[in-house]
C-alpha cells in the first residue's frame, strides 16, 4: 500500500497496487483482508464478483 495523502487528512486515501504471482495467500494475508475490511466497513466489488462465479 502506498499512502498519497496523510491519514491525519483522510484514513481511507491509500493507493492499492497489487501483482499477479500465482502464490496462495498466506493465513495471515487473509487475517489483515478481513480485518481491513471490517474497519473500513466496506465490500470490495472484486469480493463481490469473485463470489458470484
């Protein structure tokens, strides 16, 4: 993650770059997703799609 504005002016404002490797995540990987998630309070719409295929 690469945060582009200070969180003092805005917790959400990150810049998420991802690369595709082929590795499986971690438990750990899955554990900060949920966790992340549960703070922001959001669903992510690649969450949503994944789950409807």
């Amino acid at each position: 993650m690469v945060e582009f504005v200070d969180s003092a002016h805005t917790p959400r404002n990150l810049l998420l770059r991802a690369r595709l490797t082929g590795a499986e995540p971690t438990a750990r990987q899955h554990e900060e997703y949920r966790e992340l998630v549960r703070q922001w309070q959001v669903t992510p719409r690649l969450a949503t799609l994944l789950a409807e295929s």
